[in-house]
C-alpha cells in the first residue's frame, strides 16, 4: 500500500478511537487500555532495540566473523527462527528460574522477543550486505581502501537502505508478538483486555478497541519506515546499484 | 538435578499426542490460508474500489496480533449465540491471519506472469475463466511454492498461540505438566527441540522443492 | 636480486612489467606465460577478440585477482610478492596496499558509489586512505571535477547523471588519488554512441596535461591509433602481436590481427 493509503487508513482509525473515547459504551475501557498500552509501546521499543543490536551483530559475525564467532551466530539464529516466539518466552520465564536465573517479566519479554526478532533480523542485514554488488568491493579495492573501511563507509551504508523495508516487517512482527507477553504475567494491552473482557464480558468493543490501538502503532511503524526509506535513498536509484 | 530423564521419557508419549494437535491445527489452519488467500488476492485485483477495501482490510489483519484475533474469534461468535469449539476458533483465527499474507504471495506471482498471457488466451477466444485456471495460475503457482512454504513453516510457529484459548496442543499440554509436577524445564525444552526439528527438516524440504522447480523452469 | 638493487635500478626500470604471468579459472587457461613492459608515461592500448584476457590483464594489476604464477612488476618493485630473507614469497596484505597505491582503475560500468554525491565518490578515499583534510580533499577533487567538465554536477549523485558523466565522475575519482598508473577497461563500451567522444576526450585531454602511464582496454579502433604509442593485440590469453599503432594498424603481420581488424572495421 502507498504512503497515502496507510495515512488515511491512520487518520481514520485515529478518528475512530477518539469518536469512541466520548461514546459512553466505548470510554470506561479506555483509561485500563491505554495503561496496558504503553507498557505494550515500551516492550516493543526496547526489544526492537535489542533486535536491531544482535540482528547487526550476529549477521555481520556469521558473514565475517573469524570460525568460532560464525558458529555461535549460526546457532543463534537457527535455534531462535527454528523454534517459536510463545516457547522461546515460556522457557526464558518457566525453565530458566530452575536454572537459578529468575529475571523479571519484562525482561524476559524483552529479552525473548528482542532475540526471536533479532534472528530474523540477522537474515536480514546478510541479505542486505550480500546484495551491495561486488563492483562496489571492487571500487573500494581500486581506491586502495581496507576491507574494514570499504565496510564501514561504502558497503554498509547501501546494505542500510535496503535493510530498512524489511526491518519495517519485522518491527511490526516484534509489535504484534508483544501481546504474548500477557501470557507471562505482563499486563500489556492484550492482558488488559482479556481482563476486562474476563470481567465484564463485554467482548465486542472491548476487541474493537484493542484492535484500533494495535493498528495505529502498526501503522505508525510502517508510514515511520517508508519514511526513513524516503530519506536514507535521496538521489539513490531504487532496486538497483549503479 | 536440573535435568530429569526418568520424567522426561514419561512425558514423551503424552507430547507426542499433542504434536498431532498441534500438526492438524497446521494442515487445516494453512488449508484454509490458501484458500482464503486466493480469494483475497482475485477480489483485490477485480477493481480499483474492491480492491482498495480488500487491501485495507489485509493491512488490518496484518497490522494487528494474531493473539488479539484468536480471542476476538473465540469469544465473539458465543454472543451472536453461536459456540465455536477452541480448537475451531483458533484454526479460523490462524487461517485468517495468514491467508492475508498469502493473498499478497498470490498477487506477485500472479502479477509476474506476463501480460501477453492473457492477450494470448483471449485471441484464442478462451473464456477468462478458463484462462485463469489452465494457463495463469499453473503459471503463477510455482515460483510462490517456497515462499508459501516458509508462511507454512511460521504459521505451524504460531501453533502454541492457541494454548492461550486452551487447545490442547504442545504448548498447552506442556504447560499442564509443568503445573502438575512444577517441573517446567523438560516439557518447555522437549516443545522447543520439537519446533527445532521440524522447523530445520520443513526449511530443508522448501529448499529441495525450491532446487525441482529452479531446475524445472530451467528446462 | 636484493631489495637494495631492485630499487636502485628503479629509474630504468619499465613502470609496469608482467613476467610470465599466468592465470587459470579452474581448467581454463586465460592468459599464458605473459610477458608485457610499460614505460613511465608510455599509453598502452589493448585490443582483441572477447574473452582473450584483456580484462583480466588489468584486474590482476589492480590486484582484483590473484595471479597463478609469475610475478608482476610497478614501479621497479614486485608487486604480487615481497622479499623476505633474500627470497621472493607471496605478498602480504601490507605490501599489496603500499605497492597498489599507485594504480588507478577506471570500469567499464563506473562502479561509483551510489550513495554518494559525485563530489563525496571523490573526496571519499583521500580522506580515509591518504587521510587528507577535509578542506584539502575538496579543493582537489573540485579542481578535478572541473577538469573533466562537471564543476556544476558536485551535489549530484550517480542516479542523477548521465552514463558519459558518471563515467568522468569515475575518472576524477580515480585521478584524485595521484595514481602513477591509470587502468582504463572499456570505459565507453557501456555508453550511449553520443556519449562516447566526451569521456575520450577527457582521457586525450589526460595523456596530454598529465605524466601518467596508461592501460587501456578498448574497441574504438580509430581512437586507439591516434592516441596510443603501442597497440598490444591478445588472442587466446597471448599477445599475439604488438608494435607502433601505425604499423600493428597499416600493416599488421599476424593473421589473427589481420581477421580480427577486418572483423571490426566491417561492423563498424
Ligand atoms: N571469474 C571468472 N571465472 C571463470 N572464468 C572467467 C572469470 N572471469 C573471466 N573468465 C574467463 O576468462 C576469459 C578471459 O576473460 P576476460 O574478461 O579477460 O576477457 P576479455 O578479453 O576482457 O573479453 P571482453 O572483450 O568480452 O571483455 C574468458 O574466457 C572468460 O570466460
Ligand atoms: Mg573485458
């Protein structure tokens, strides 16, 4: 979809929330959902953090760290994309502690989510360096520069800007998962609402709600995203390396 | 001791009851992804306005947890005084969530067959039904397999959402014995090396199926 | 021969020097035994069918390939080996990057920095390679870009330019890091035909203001005689024949170079 799309589908669920923040059916469940809502919005910051860091880190190490670096990160990777979100965040919270590591709910959904994420994330910046054209290595080798300088000044800045799409994705990915830590005790948005729904069984606009609030951060992502593309590809031909 | 074999082998066989769960809620969830994705994909393309609502609703879908969708579906239908068993609600709810990413799998393809395709069907005088189904679609179909495969291999990763509406899938199952003999470390970790398996031999099986068609549409 | 005499006969020494040099892909021998002397300042052109190794001539002297035996000479010293305890073993990374920064290389796609306005594509490696100044960095690479014609196209990036300017862009690039040697490989194949007669004459306008040594691989035979002192022709990873433009062009002797001249001049 096109930026001026998603920016009228986000005006209009803005509208939406806030026409229903005043209906009287609608308000009672807004000041709980919001509270849930921003752990929910603080959850996602910080494990996107922690995914951008060891997206970077493990799939730098498995294209170019030395043997022993590439195994870990291959491991890593496999075993975080290889099984699922729910069970990573289970044994973090359930398993760990009788290894004698109890760490708090929200570092645990930090920690789980920031790392599934991050696996993925790794795929992602390979993919992103791999596909800078050799010519470009070529070039740095002709002006004479280092390996390490090529990288740092001309390979990674264009892997950046075709990482950023698909970074986008999986922030959205991270976003949506965070609501699985209402499993692990966490009363984020979807804990919230299956509290009050629990409560009240109000089921319909209570859902309704929750789901509003769910796409306009999503779609605050994604415009966010387009955006940093637009401006991080300035005088860049798009899909192809000159 | 951290690690307890003898529990360990009695929780085996009861988890690998669940696998079938878990397995079934997979095969049909993804059924009905296909399906509901191609429909999606057809209606998107059949006009500017249809297919701008249908592009609205996928982005809502897409945008939103599939948890939070889980849940809707579970407790929704009983008060328009229709029950939906968990494990159906659930199948639906995933089948939902990744028919629309299909949807957008089906478009590519669809949209990478060329166009003369259809100018060639139609001065054969072939009726766009017809056409659709005996010469775009087989054409269409075979360089989205391994990307379907992969929606294949991340909604089966989605399976232990359902524990969450307690279908008795792996995760589930795993969890209730955890809770009977608050030993949570072999159950978790047997779910975990499960996922691990099946995930690693799917991926190795999408690359297979990826080398035929290659060498296919080489030929 | 030690180090010290190598470098004291340096003066005559040719500025490059191929002996027998070979290279191999797999099964495949491209070129064979070869034997090649530049001078200081002498234009080399090289001609001859496709796939006989000319671009493979010039990546192995930009050290974009290995070699498989042989070594290669710059400037009186080797460059694919060093000297270690009087004897000749396989350069070190070190070596290769002191001895290399004397050859520049232009491509035949350009190969600029997409992400880079011309001005930063040519400010880039002097500043983090020669580590030059800022201020210094740019005062030259204007004054290049203004040699080659686009004093007014700084700020623009590759995607913005033209195929003819993209490649003078390349050009002063490779010029801003005082090469003594410039590797030139089809720089106008890639070209529109209108595009063509401005990058040559920046290259004329080279040979004619600058003291550098040049290698060229092209196909535009009319300007390869007017502006080289010796054409090299390569058939199967060989010279098979080289001499004066005049006569390699007027009166060649190989009869591979006669077919291959008849060839061209036919179609083109
Ligand atoms: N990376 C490679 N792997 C295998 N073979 C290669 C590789 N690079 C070049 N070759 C082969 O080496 C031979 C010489 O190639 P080269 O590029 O030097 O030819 P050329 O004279 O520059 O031809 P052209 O005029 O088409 O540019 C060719 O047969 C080519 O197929
Ligand atoms: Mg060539």
């Amino acid at each position: 979809m096109g930026t001026f799309s998603l920016s009228v589908m986000l005006v209009g669920a803005v509208i939406t929330l806030a026409a229903l923040a005043t209906s009287h059916t609608f308000s009672v469940f807004f000041p709980g959902l919001l509270e849930g809502a921003w752990l929910t919005v603080q959850i996602a910051v910080c494990g996107s953090l922690l995914a951008v860091v060891m997206g970077t880190v493990s799939g730098l190490a498995k294209l170019y760290g030395p043997r022993p670096l590439r195994w870990l990160a291959v491991t890593y990777i496999e075993i975080f994309r290889g099984t699922s979100a729910l069970v990573q965040l289970f044994w973090l919270f359930f398993a760990l502690p009788l290894f004698g590591i109890s760490l708090e709910p929200f570092t645990v959904a930090v920690l789980g989510l920031g790392l599934n994420v991050g696996a993925y994330g790794a795929e992602v910046v390979r993919g992103a360096v791999q596909s800078v054209s050799r010519s470009q290595w070529e070039a740095t080798i002709a002006l004479n520069m280092t390996r390490l300088q090529a990288l740092r000044r001309i390979i990674l800045p264009q892997a950046f800007i075709a990482m950023i799409p698909p970074w986008g994705n999986l922030f959205i990915e991270l976003l949506k998962s965070t609501a699985l830590v209402s499993l692990i005790t966490l009363s984020d948005l979807a804990f919230k609402a299956q509290e009050m729904n629990q409560t009240t069984m109000r089921t319909i606009p209570i859902f309704t709600l929750v789901l509003l609030m769910y796409l306009v951060m999503s779609l605050c992502i994604t415009i966010g995203m387009k955006r940093l593309e637009k401006t991080a590809a300035k005088g860049m031909p798009r899909g192809r390396s000159v | 001791m951290i690690w307890d074999w003898d529990y360990t082998f009695e929780i085996l066989p009861v988890l690998a009851q669940a696998a079938i769960v878990t397995i079934e809620a997979t095969a049909i969830g993804f059924v009905i992804a296909l399906v509901l994705g191609l429909f999606l994909a057809i209606l998107r393309m059949s006009g500017p306005k249809t297919g701008w609502c249908v592009s609205v609703f996928i982005e809502c879908i897409r945008s939103t947890p599939l948890l939070i969708q889980i849940f809707f579906l579970y407790f929704v239908f009983p008060s328009f005084g229709i029950t939906l068993d968990a494990f159906v609600a659930g199948v639906i709810a995933l089948g939902l969530h990744y028919g629309c990413y299909c949807a957008e799998v089906y478009r590519a393809g669809l949209e990478g067959v060329h166009r003369g395709q259809w100018e060639a069907c139609t001065a054969l005088n072939l009726s766009s039904l017809t056409t659709f189904k005996n010469i775009i679609l087989p054409q269409a179909i075979p360089p989205i397999v391994p990307v379907l495969g992969n929606y294949l291999v991340a909604l089966f990763k989605e399976t232990p959402l359902l524990s969450a509406i307690a279908v008795m899938e792996m995760m589930q199952t795993a969890k209730i014995l955890g809770s009977e003999t608050f030993r949570y470390t072999e159950p978790i970790t047997l779910v975990g090396i499960a996922f691990l398996i099946m995930s690693l031999v799917s991926a190795a099986l999408i690359r297979i199926v990826e080398r035929r068609l290659n060498l296919r549409s080489a030929k | 021969m030690t180090m010290a005499a190598a470098e004291q006969l340096a003066p005559q020494q040719p500025m490059v020097r191929f002996e027998n040099v070979s290279k191999r892909y797999g099964n495949l021998v491209v070129l064979d035994d070869l034997n090649l002397e530049v001078s200081r300042g002498e234009k080399v052109a090289i001609i001859g069918p496709s796939g006989s190794g000319k671009t493979t001539v010039l990546r192995m002297l930009m050290t974009l390939e290995r070699i498989d035996g042989g070594v290669i000479w710059v400037d009186g010293e080797p460059m694919t080996h060093m000297m270690q305890g009087g004897q000749m073993v396989p350069a070190a990374q070190k070596h290769l990057r002191r001895v290399r920064s004397k050859i520049g290389m232009v491509f035949q796609h350009f190969n600029l920095f997409p992400h880079m306005t011309a001005l930063q594509n040519c400010i880039e490696a002097p500043i983090t390679v020669l580590k030059m100044s800022r201020k210094e960095a740019e005062a030259r690479a204007t004054e290049l870009l203004g040699m080659v014609g686009l004093a007014d196209k700084k700020g623009h990036y590759p995607a913005q330019l033209s195929g003819g300017q993209q490649q003078r862009v390349a050009i002063a690039r490779a010029l801003a890091m005082r090469p003594k040697v410039m590797l030139f490989d089809e720089v106008t194949s890639a070209l529109d035909p209108e595009l063509v007669g401005e990058v040559l004459h920046v290259i004329r306008q080279l040979g004619a203001e600058h003291d550098l040594t040049m290698l060229m691989v092209t196909h535009q035979m009319g300007f390869a005689k007017e502006f080289a002192d010796r054409v090299c022709f390569f058939y199967q990873g060989k010279i098979a024949e080289q001499g004066a433009p005049q006569e390699l062009f007027g009166a060649p002797k190989n009869d591979r170079t006669k077919q291959f001249l008849r060839a061209v001049l036919e179609s083109g």
